[in-house]
C-alpha cells in the first residue's frame, strides 16, 4: 500500500463501486438476468418491493452475489485494489472518481437534508 490518501481513496472508491453494482438504478441490466423484482401490496394499501433470485447453479449464486453488499464489496475491493497494485497509472484515474463519488455520497446523505 502506498500511502494513506490511497488507502482512503480504495475505500471510498470499493464503497461507491458497491453501491453502484447493488443498489443503482443505472446498474439494473447487470442485475436483471439474476433477479425478479417483487412488488407486494400489504394490507395498509403500502406497497412492498423486493427480489428474487432467478435460476439455479451459477446463475443463482450471481444472483445472490449481486444483491448482497458485502458480497459485491469483496470482489469489488478486491478488483480495485488489484487494479491499483498491476497497472496504477490506468486504475488510479478510475478509482479517484468512485471516490470522488463515494465522499459525496457519504457528504449528500448524512450532512445534507432534503
């Protein structure tokens, strides 16, 4: 490891990344071939949404791989960090804009209310 700014900058680039591949709308064709999206009215008229995972074998275990965080978060850390370590003058641009991303995010949800 370099140093501490990159350390800081893996980080929040692994958590923006995570985010990216789990949660983000923009993401949802990664996500679409391994999960169904459930919508379920409850009894308060409240609408419920949540997935299920498709298939079996391989293609289940994608499933649950993407729609788990700390899952995606060890595969996406572990791409970036190999990234960082093999060919940092190609990846560092990529990952100081998923940190630069990752901080803003941090910054618009807990400090900034809407």
């Amino acid at each position: 490891m370099g140093n501490w700014l990159d350390l800081c900058l893996l980080v929040f680039a692994s958590f923006r990344l995570t985010r990216l591949i789990v949660y983000d709308t923009i993401t949802e064709f990664l996500r679409a071939p391994f999960h169904d999206i459930v919508e379920e009215t409850l009894e308060d008229g409240s609408t419920e949404t949540y997935i299920e995972i498709k298939g079996e074998g391989l293609k289940y275990w994608i499933g649950e791989l993407l729609s788990c965080q700390w899952c995606t978060g060890i595969w996406a850390s572990s791409f970036l960090y190999a990234g960082y370590a093999l060919i940092p003058h190609l990846s560092m641009p990529v990952i100081t804009v998923l940190a630069i991303a990752g901080i803003a995010s941090v910054i618009q949800h807990y400090f900034i209310k809407d």
